[in-house]
C-alpha cells in the first residue's frame, strides 16, 4: 500500500547561528540517550548480579537485561497518548528531568526497586527517542533530513560507546553503583544545551474529540512502514543475537575479544550512518530497503559461511554497514509520510515495532537453530533477506516513488 506524503514543513524564518545549530543537533541525538539507558549498564552487570543476586546467571540479572527493552516498548505504545497532548520538544525537556532522576534510583535501590527503575528508564528513553525523531521532522527542511539523522545515528552510536567506557572506568574506581550518577548528569547536560539553543516548539499537537478518528486514520495508513520496521529489524537483531556464539564456536571465551569485535561492527555502523546521506543521493530512497537487505544478507551469508575469525570479522563489518543505512533511512521514511500532528505517536509506534522485533528475533530463531545449527541458521536468514532484496527492488520503483525529499517541495511561508 502507498501512504501519501503529508509534508508540510514551513521554513523557520530566524536567522541561523551556531547556537540554533546546536540546539538542533542536540534535539536530533535522543538516540543516544536511548542506547545510554543501555550501554551504562553492560559493563557494571557482572558486578550487579554478584552483589545483589549472589550469582552471574540468576533470574534477577536477566531482568535487569529484560526491564529497559520491555519499557522502550511500552513506551513507543505510550507515545500515541502523550503525543497527543504534549508537544514534541515538551516531552524531551520533561522525560530529561525523569531520566535523571530515574537514573539515579540505582545508586541506592536493591534488587527489585533496580528493575522497577529500568522499566521505567526504558519507557522514558523511548518517549526521547520518538520525540527526537519529531522535533528533526518539524526543525529539518525534508531535503536536510537524511544528513541530521545520519549524523544523529553515527554519533549516538559512537557517544554509546563512549558512555560504556565511562561506566566500566567509573565502576573501576569507585564502584558499580556510582556509574549511575552518569545518568542525572547526562541528563542535565543534554538539558542544558537543549532549553538554551532550542526554540519552544511550534507544531501542532493533535486534538482531542472530533480529531481523534483522524488521528488513528493517519497512524494506520503507515502500516507498511511499521511492518518494514518490524520484518527488517526481525533480521538485523541476529547480528546482535548470534554473533557472541559464533565466536564461541570459533573458540573466544573472553569477552574482551567479543567486544573487540563488537567494535567493528558498530564502528562500521558510525561510518555508514554518515555516509546516509551521500547514498541517499547516489541510489534515491526507493531503492535503499533493496541496498540494506542485500548488505545484509551478503553479511549474514558471510557469518554463517565464515571459517576463523577474519572471516567473522568481515561480516560483522559487513553488517554494521546494513544496521547504519537502517536505521536513520526508517526514521527519513517515518516523518515523510507521517501527518505532521502525528509525527510524535507514528515515532514512538516505530521504537515498539524496532524492540518488539529485537525482542522475537531470539525466539523466531531458536526452533531453526535446534534443526539446522547456528550458522546454517544464519546463512538461511541471510538468504531470506537476498531474496526480500529482490522484492524490495521491485516495491521501491512501483511504491516509493514518492519518498525524494527535493527543495523545490518544500513551502515557505
């Protein structure tokens, strides 16, 4: 199905500065806080089981993996109700405030007020995102667009690892329970920036009432895209998924090499969620869902086929390639077709759908693997998506006609 575009940016007529342009950049990263939520907390895990659990692999440490991803989704489908009343840079400078403060509940919590806390953090870090992924759509001419998520994914992406680093340091040196002041600090800062060098918002907030069938009809008619979301995401999670027990298999049992090899899969990312927009005008948006499935179906081909570790590193690589065209591309095709008064719910939808299909990606998994092995496993995902490559060829040209961002649609007033 088409799903008509609904554009109707207005340029913003104040002068540009530097200090606009970083108010713009900060709104636009809320992807990072997102990934924050969760990379502060991988390296402290260890020390969280062992001091609060008494072990490494109790039912109380999956939780705490569990928690933030079971909130991010809840908080996508609550998004369809705060959107409707809240305007988009009002929910990000107000769930700042929660994230902090949330946050900072694991500097003094046990165990279950711990978990509770990460449900909660994952539900705000998701109104963030979706209100983030808004404010580009109303402060960014659609031409712009693909380069502010690009950079936004690629930066987001190498300030979680960043962050990471600071955690495992901070724990290092004066415990695991102090990297959670990261978190009220973190918060301030982003803040800070954003309430200084950003404007209140101007878009409109969808109405209560006579609106409300409208509303849910505008958010319906982007069904494909949230499929595309969920189906594209199902395959992109299995690098995730799968890759520690590849390497396992090859004979890694540290998991400092894991991580190492981590590395190049999200340094590859950062290199092409830059490059976005420079393949946006190369290739066109219609065909970008065929060039993200066949990356990555050639990278999961790679990784099921691969002997030793080269081979294996090669597709992560391949891989970080695939994840870093995917995601600021779904965000570019979310906002140029959502309604500008439901911009904020069709984000926050897209968030659920992105972890409702990390969430199936191990389940939609396991029966193959127990048939076939790991790796005829993903080769056999990796197939699947050359073959979805084919089809998303021909969608493109017959549905996606319409998704070029070009200046001369835009409308000033």
């Amino acid at each position: 199905m088409q799903t008509g575009s609904a554009e109707d940016y207005v340029a913003d007529d104040t002068p540009k500065s530097f200090r606009r342009s970083v108010g713009t950049a900060v709104l636009a990263i809320g992807s990072f806080l997102v990934g924050s939520m969760l990379t502060i907390m991988i390296p402290i895990l260890p020390n969280v089981a062992k001091e609060l659990t008494g072990g490494t692999n109790t039912l109380g440490s999956q939780m705490l993996i569990a928690a933030p991803m079971t909130g991010l989704v809840i908080g996508g489908l609550a998004a369809t109700m705060v959107f409707a009343r809240f305007a988009p840079r009002t929910v990000f400078l107000g769930c700042l405030v929660l994230y902090g403060a949330v946050g900072l509940i694991g500097y003094v919590a046990d165990l279950p007020t711990l978990i509770a806390s990460r449900l909660l953090i994952g539900i705000i870090s998701a109104l963030i995102g979706a209100a983030s992924t808004a404010l580009v759509g109303e402060r960014v001419a659609p031409q712009n667009r693909p380069r502010v998520l690009g950079f936004a994914v690629a930066c987001s992406s190498a300030l979680g690892i960043i962050a990471m680093i600071i955690s495992g340091r901070v724990a290092d040196h004066v415990g695991w329970r102090s990297s959670f002041l990261i978190f009220p600090v973190l918060a301030a800062l982003v803040f800070l920036v954003a309430y200084t060098c950003s404007s209140p918002s101007k878009a409109r907030v969808a109405q209560k009432g006579a609106d409300t069938g409208y509303k849910w009809n505008a958010l319906v008619v982007l069904w494909p895209i949230f499929l595309f979301v969920l189906l594209v995401n199902i395959t992109a999670f299995t690098t995730n998924s799968q890759q520690s027990f590849v390497l396992a298999e090859d004979g890694v049992t540290t998991a400092s090499v894991r991580a190492m090899f981590g590395g190049i899969n999200q340094a590859m990312l950062v290199l092409a969620a830059f490059s976005f927009p420079l393949v946006r005008r190369l290739i066109g948006f219609r065909l970008i869902p065929a060039l993200i499935l066949l990356v990555m179906g050639v990278g999961l081909v790679l990784l099921g086929t691969s002997q030793g570790l080269t081979g294996i590193g090669v597709a992560l690589g391949v891989l970080g390639i695939g994840n870093g065209l995917l995601f600021p591309f779904q965000s570019s095709m979310m906002l140029h077709k959502a309604a500008p008064e439901v911009r904020g719910q069709a984000a926050g939808l897209m968030v659920s759908c992105q972890f409702v299909a990390d969430a199936l990606n191990p389940f939609a998994l396991a029966p193959a693997i127990q048939m076939l092995g790991l790796r005829n496993t993903i080769a056999l995902v990796g197939g699947i998506a050359l073959l979805g490559c084919i089809a998303a060829i021909v969608i493109g040209f017959r549905y996606l006609s319409n998704l070029e961002p070009v200046g001369a649609q835009v409308s000033h007033g």
